[in-house]
C-alpha cells in the first residue's frame, strides 16, 4: 500500500524525535503535564546542547544551542498540531520519555519515545 505524503512527514518526524531523545541526559521540557508544544533535551557528550523542538505555526524546527531554527517538516505540508507530553521514570516501571501527538491534514498518530 502507497503511504500517503502525510504518513511519510509522520514517520520523518518521529524519525528526528528519535535521535533527539537518543543518549538524553535530562529532559528539561516538559517535566510534566500538561502537554507542550516544545521539547528540550539536554544528550550526553554533545556540545551543541539544549537540542529544542518547537511547533509554532504548522512548523516544528529544531535548535541546536544558540543556533538559528531550522524546519523540520516540508514547506509543502502544514502540521495541524503536535504536542508532547512526558512520562516520568517510575510509570510502570519504564524509563522516562516523552508521548508524541501529531496530527497532519486528517492522519493523526501518536508514538512513545523512551530516553536511552
């Protein structure tokens, strides 16, 4: 089955939400409900920290440290909302990580990603 535009924007985006989270040190936004529209990581042996997710008018960009932001999605497609929402280390037993909400035109999905 052909995966429609949005579906592959999804799956890059979780793609880079994984290699953020990928040898995290602290997770300094969010820390807790409610839901934000930011992530930032601070990663282990990285000289470019805090690494910062933002959505802001159906833009998410990164920054890395000082550095200017950078879209993530394509220019062609608008992402109609994301949110992030940490899970603390002691729920269910699991590491601390973050719940991902995404949802582009009507293809909405969600993904866990757990620091490592």
């Amino acid at each position: 089955e052909k995966s429609s535009l949005e579906d592959e924007e999804i799956n890059f985006i979780f793609q880079k939400i994984d290699w953020v989270l990928a040898g995290v040190s602290a997770i300094e936004i969010p820390t807790g409900p409610p839901a934000s529209l930011t992530l930032r990581v601070r990663k282990y042996n990285f000289n470019e920290n805090p690494i910062t997710l933002e959505f802001s008018s159906s833009t998410l960009s990164i920054k890395r440290r000082n550095e200017a932001s950078i879209p993530l999605n394509s220019g062609s497609v608008k992402i109609d909302s994301i949110s992030f929402s940490h899970i603390s280390p002691a729920f269910y037993g699991r590491p601390e990580g973050i719940e991902v909400a995404i949802q582009i035109g009507n293809h909405f999905a969600t993904s866990t990603f757990y620091a490592r």
